[in-house]
C-alpha cells in the first residue's frame, strides 16, 4: 500500500490561540503529517457562542510557526471569499509556509453548510445545489489565477475537497481534486470509494491519482481495526482505500492520547 498519514483537525474552537498553537507546536514534534483547522465563524459544538477564531489568518500564523507539517482547512467555504482573493490568500500562505523548498499548504475547500456563519456575516445561503454549482465554477478560477501571480506558488498546491455528495460533489472530485475527503463509517467511506472510482471512470481520471481522506476516532478495544477498516479499499485491503487519517481535538485542553496511538499504527503499517 502506498504510506499511510495521520492528519489532526485542530478545532479553532473553546481554547485560548496560545493553547491552540502549543498543541500545533506539540503535534509537529510528534511527527503528525497534516495539521488541519476548520472554516467557521460559529463553534460547531459545544457552548455556541464560545470562542473561535478565523481560518485563514490562523493558518498563516500556523505557516509561520511550523517547520514540516503541512496544514490546511478542513474545509475552507468557497462561499465566503471571491475565489480570485483566495488563490492569493493560499498562495501567500504556501510561500509564508517553504523552508528553503517548496510550500506545505493543502487547500482544502467544500461548499460550505453552515447556515449561521452565513446569517450572521451576511452571506447569501442559498440552496445546497447553488453551492455546489459556486464551488465547480470556481476551482477552475483558483487555478487560473495561481497560474497569474507573481511569484508563482511554490508548488502545484494540493486541493482537497470535502464532502460525500455522489451526483454533484465526487463529480466534481473526479475532475478536480487531489485529496478528497469524506465522512461517515467505513462502510459508507468504502460505498463512497465505489461512487468516485466510477466517476473517474466516466470523466477519464486514474482513481488512484486521487489521495483518499477520512475522518477516524479510535476507540479503545477497537483499535486499530476501526481504523484499518477504513484503509480497505471498495474491492480489497489497502486497494484504493484511505490513505490519510484525520482525528479532531477541541479545546479547552487537547487529549493527545488518541494521536499517539494513531502514529504509533501509522508506522508499523508503513514499516
């Protein structure tokens, strides 16, 4: 199989930022692979007006205060900024990111289905199927535009895209991304495999060109099979499975005990 990863979704939710980046700072010397955060004005869970901070000016200060982890959201909402200004954001952020090389910066992106971020900024929600309609026209322009500025990205930037949509959005995965991203049991990841490498097959894209993401939560007495489930592919172990394990940590204080069983199974597998 091809190495496997281990992501964390740092929740930039109920935690002081200074709380927030020790835990980013702790995770990299662990060895993580991708650190993550999320595209929300709102906490998600918990109190609902508790603290939270913005996206993408974390991810900046994370570039910054990083030296190998790549980082990302998980997702940023197409909705929220004109995709001309976010392929600068990311761009400005991959660059803020190299260390002598090239970038560390996934942009990942969806849609957006929070409808209270939308409300209270004063965005237009719309309907699920306008959103996704927004995000197909636009991931052409992001890349467009990347080919415009100057300098250029460090690298071809990885674009991952969230969501388990099967007529619209892994359509729209097949013809664009390089990571995509889903949720669910491994069951429903494993049906979601099937549903993509059949749009790969339709729109003429080597299924295996697309990284496969998913969310995990070991659990004690479950572990590592729950996760080793999702590494199956549709048709066989390890065939075009997940490759890259994302667990989440919200604040006020970070358990980092389901990370260090995750790592501890993300290098025997790859031994």
């Amino acid at each position: 199989m091809s190495r496997a990863r281990i992501g964390v979704q740092v929740q930039p939710q109920h935690a002081a930022y200074a709380e927030i980046r020790r835990t980013c700072a702790t995770l990299e010397e662990m060895g993580v692979d991708v650190l993550f955060n999320w595209d929300h004005f709102y906490p998600l869970n918990g109190d609902p007006d508790g603290a939270h901070f913005e996206c993408w000016s974390m991810l900046a200060a994370w570039a910054e205060a990083t030296e190998r982890v790549e980082i990302g959201a998980l997702v940023t909402c197409n909705s929220y900024r004109n995709p001309q200004l976010l392929a600068d954001m990311a761009r400005t952020v991959d660059h803020i990111s190299a260390r002598g090389g090239e970038g560390r910066l996934i942009l990942g992106i969806g849609s957006g289905w929070f409808e209270r971020d939308y409300d209270e900024y004063g965005y237009e929600f719309g309907s699920a199927g306008g959103r996704l309609n927004a995000l197909d026209r636009d991931l052409p322009l992001i890349k467009e535009r990347w080919g415009k500025l100057n300098p250029a990205p460090t690298r071809k930037i990885p674009m991952l895209i969230g969501g388990g949509g099967e007529r619209k959005t892994l359509r729209i995965v097949a013809e664009q991304a390089d990571i995509w991203h889903g949720f669910g049991d491994a069951d429903t990841i494993a049906h979601k495999h099937a549903v993509l490498d059949d749009w790969c097959g339709r729109v003429g894209r080597d299924p295996s060109s697309i990284i496969r993401s998913a969310g995990v939560s070991p659990r004690p007495g479950r572990f590592p099979e729950d996760v080793e489930d999702y590494a199956a592919g549709a048709d066989a172990l390890y065939a075009v499975g997940t490759r890259l394990f994302t667990t989440g940590l919200s604040g006020p204080h970070h358990d980092l005990g389901p990370v260090r069983d995750l790592l501890a199974w993300r290098d025997a597998v790859n031994s």
